[in-house]
C-alpha cells in the first residue's frame, strides 16, 4: 500500500491482458493471481468489491449528472449502507477529486479530465485498497494528464495500492515504480522512473520506449530483466481463510433474490433518469407511436375488418401493419440498449451486481413504452375498421386483438435485447435491426407461404406470425382474406393459415408461442450476458 506502480509498453504489448487478469475479468491461463493473502480466482465474489478498476473505456451515462451518476453507483455498490451513508460518501469522494462544483452538472457537459475524475470516484465508493487504472490519461491535454497523475499520487499516498497503465512519459517521475513490457507481455524492466532510460543506454524515457518496442528479441530483455531481478521471490502462497459457511438453500435464493429486487429498483429508475435525460431521444421515441396511428388512420380507409366486407378489405394490411409496426417500435428501441452501455455494464457486473435485475430493468421499461405506443396505435387504427360482435373471453374483440399485438412487442423488446447481448458495437446492432424486420414481414405468413417443410418451422420463432395468428384468430381472417375459397377454380390461393379461424383455442396458441418466445429470447439474453460475469466464469473455471 502506499505506492503508485506504473505500467508501460507499446501497443500490443499485453497491458491491457494484463490488468484483466489481475482483476479476474480475463483470467489468466496459467499462474496465481494473489490479493491480500487470497486466491483471487478462487475467492473473487469474496474480494471483487476491494479492487477498483477503471477501464479504459468510458463507463458513465452521458445524460446523467455527477450527483446522480455517484448515488446510484453508491446504491450498487453499498447496498448495505443508509442513505445518509451513501450521501456523505458521494461528498467526501466528491471532494477527495476535487468534482463538489460540479456535481449537478451533466456528464456530457465535463471536460475529458472531469470525466475521467468520475470514473475513479465510482471506484472509489466502496473504498477498494487497490485501485486499477487503464490508459486514464489517454486522450488528455498535457495539463489534465499532469493533473490526473497528481491526483494518482495522492491516493496511493492515502493508503491505496495504485496501478495505472500509461504512455505518457511527462509525468512517470510520480510512480515509485514502473513496470516496462516489451512485445508479447515479457516483463522488460521493474524498478525506478529515473533509472529507466539508463537501463537502457538511451539519453530520454521516449527513446527507451522506442528502443524497447523495436527490439528484434524481447526474449534476450527477458533474460536481461531476470538475471538482474534473479533475487526477487514469488511471494508465498498463503492459505485462503476459510470461506463462510454457505447458508441453507431456501436462505441462500431468498438472499439472492432480495439482492436481485434491490439491484433492480435501482437499475430501473437510473434507467429511467437516462432516458429522461436524454430529452431529443425521449421526443423522437414518443412521437413513433402517435406517428404511425395517425398514418394507419389515414391510409387505411374504414370497415376492413367487417364480417360482411368480403375478400377484398385488405383486413390482412391492417392486422398485417398493426403486429409490425409495434414489433418495430419494440426492436429499435431495443436493439442499441446493453451494446451501447457494454462497459459500464461490465463493470457492474464484476463488482456484484445482478446480472438478472439489469436484464430486467431494461425489458420491464421498455416493454411499458411498447404498451403505451401500442394502445395508441391500436385506438386510432381500430378507430373505423369495425369488427366482430363479440370476443371470445368476454373482453370484447379489440381487446383480444390488442393483447396478440401488445404480446408481440413485448416479445420484439426480448428480441432487441437479445440482439443488443449479442453483437460488440452500436453499428452492428443496427445493422441487424432490418434483417430481424425482414425475417418477421417475410415469415409473417403472408407473402409467402409458410406449410412448407423447413419455412413452416422457422416460422415457430417469428412473433409476427404468432402475433398476426392472435389478431386474425380473433376477427376470423380466414373468411375476410378469402381462404375458404381455397382451390375453388378461377379464385386465387392467397398464403394462408388454418390458425386465422375464428375458434377459441387458435387464439390461446397463439398468446402461449408467443409467451415462450418472449421468455426464450430473454433467458438466451440472460446466459449471454452471464458468459461475461467474471464470478460465473471463474467459477465454472474451479469447478472444471
């Protein structure tokens, strides 16, 4: 405690491989990772709340402010502490980097400095000894990259363990020591900042870095480094202390299970403040709906879906547009959601927090926003269309059609999260958005027939079928597109499904495929996001 290491080395020299494998977000393959007289990978749930990591990725919510960016990462992090305890952290942490100015401004109006000052508070909530930095300094005007080192030195000479990796050379004379790797990860020099160029027989710390990075062997530096530390000992391997007796099984899921109901009231009001304080995106997001009805009420004309209006009502364009629009609105507000926040969420989920509660934040808002859109769009585009007298459950026809739709979106949402779980980017994300859209227009049952073997069963996973299935079922789409003229000759054969019949137990298929679809993709959703959470891996990783 009480030293700042600096890490260095070109690009590809494995600093940031390293870092990983310290904090256990990258294990490595082979070795002893030793925290406090513990073995890290063994007893990582014991011991990750005492390592600070920043990386060197941005993990802030841009619409959020200081204050609230703290409070709710003191939540996460000290969710056994009051809320006067949380409040007098956030200032003292405030305060400690220098952010008590700034508190109620938003994260997207800080400077790069400031920013990076409110990654390292979010660290230090939870008052880890070991404090984890990489690249801090990148992208910082020599001023703020002095600053931010100052800064480092001041909390390593508070009692923290601190390493930060950097390619700065300005501001090296402020670590006690520097750890210099050369290509491949092989350890080059361990020892002072100012004796590092003289180690080398160069005349300045950037020429060393060059000599370093451009040297034919690093394994001839290996060998230099280990015959001059040759007297340094790997440190002992002390004994893990006893792990706390797990308690009973029932008292063990109802310990998880209030941490995961915590996490994720939490998690659902921070994701709520984001959205709010985003106000273009909140605009553009409630004008789809209101859009989109008034489109459908215009183009649309009146009694489509009349029982008396034959073949020819375009009954098919309006459930047809209705499932879709909703499934758009229910994917696109979805797809970019976990992607964009990889970081951050990473971060999160490293330090302990549900992986299940975050999952469920995200589905639980934005299944709202696609049933509000939806009853929008389903007011104005039922509004003239006429319909069957009755329903099959007593709760009338429109809402029997509205829970199919409603259904569908919801669904769309798991779909978009799915997707968002999946994909490493913002652009990747988007650029799957239309060929999921593709998928559900083409397999809807409409354009295509879909009773061939192969087509029929890929179309068990589309929720447009499923959801034009419930709707059709409910106003008897088989009469009003003209299937039950069906080989008659001289009539056209128009793709159809023996699911559109007005019958009870059609519609009851169709809410129960589309339930499991919506449960599948968010539990697919779910063991993606879960390969990630270093404790998930590093226990699979004991147990094998």
């Amino acid at each position: 405690r009480g030293e700042l290491l600096g890490l260095l080395g070109g690009s590809g020299a494995g600093k940031s491989t390293l870092l990983k494998a310290i904090t256990g977000s990258g294990p490595a393959s082979g070795g002893l990772v030793l925290f406090e007289g513990r073995d890290l990978y063994r007893d990582f749930r014991h011991v990750r709340d005492r390592i600070g990591y920043v990386p060197q990725d941005d993990i802030l919510h841009a619409s959020l402010s200081v204050r609230a960016t703290l409070t709710f990462g003191s939540m996460l992090r000290l969710p056994n502490a009051t809320d006067i305890e949380r409040d007098e952290r956030v200032q003292e942490v405030a305060s400690e980097l220098g952010l008590v100015d700034r508190l109620d401004a938003k994260i997207n109006q800080l400077s790069g400095g400031q920013r990076k000052r409110v990654n390292v508070a979010l660290e230090l909530l939870a008052r880890p000894p070991l404090l984890i930095l990489d690249e801090p300094t990148s992208g910082l005007d020599p001023a703020n990259e002095r600053s931010l080192m100052q800064l480092l030195r001041r909390l390593a000479d508070d009692g923290r363990m601190v390493i930060v990796v950097t390619h700065s050379t300005e501001s090296l004379h402020v670590c006690d020591q520097v750890l210099f790797l050369a290509r491949g990860g092989s350890p080059a020099y361990l020892g002072s900042p100012l004796a590092l160029a003289a180690e080398f027989r160069v005349s300045t710390l950037v020429d060393a870095f060059g000599f370093v990075d451009s040297h034919p062997n690093p394994m001839e530096l290996r060998a230099r480094f280990d015959k001059r530390h040759g007297s340094i000992q790997p440190p002992a391997i002390t004994p893990s202390p006893d792990t706390p007796a797990r308690p009973p099984w029932h008292r063990h899921m109802a310990l998880e299970s209030q941490r995961v109901g915590i996490d994720f009231w939490i998690l659902l009001r921070r994701a709520i403040a984001i959205a709010g304080g985003d106000r273009r995106n909140m605009v553009l997001l409630g004008a789809q709906g209101p859009v989109i009805a008034l489109l459908m009420l215009v183009v649309f004309g009146s009694n489509r879906l009349e029982p008396s209006s034959g073949a020819s009502s375009g009954a098919t364009s309006v459930l047809l547009a209705l499932v879709l629009s909703v499934i758009f609105i229910g994917t696109s507000s979805s797809v970019r959601e976990i992607v964009k926040e990889r970081p951050s969420f990473l971060r999160e989920q490293a330090v302990g927090v549900s992986t299940a509660a975050y999952l469920a934040s995200k589905w639980v808002m934005l299944s709202t926003l696609v049933v509000v859109h939806s009853m929008v769009i389903l007011s104005f585009a039922l509004l003239r269309q006429g319909g069957p007298r009755d329903g099959f459950l007593m709760l009338g026809w429109p809402s029997e059609v509205a829970l199919g739709v409603i259904l569908a979106g919801i669904g769309a949402v798991a779909l978009g999260l799915l997707i968002s779980a999946l994909v490493t980017t913002t652009d990747k994300a988007m650029t799957m958005l239309p060929i999921a859209l593709f998928v559900q227009l083409l397999l809807a049952g409409v354009i295509v027939p879909i009773g061939t073997l192969g087509i029929q069963q890929l179309s068990w996973l589309v929720g447009a079928r499923w959801g034009l299935d419930a709707a059709g079922s409910t106003v008897d789409l088989w009469s009003l597109r003209g299937c039950s003229a069906t080989g008659v000759p001289g009539l056209a054969t128009p793709p159809c499904s023996t699911l559109w019949t007005h019958e009870v137990g059609n519609l009851l298929i169709a809410l129960v495929m589309l339930t499991i679809l919506c449960l599948g993709a968010l539990l697919a959703t779910y063991r993606a996001l879960q390969a990630h959470d270093p404790a998930v891996v590093l226990a699979a990783r004991d147990a094998s």
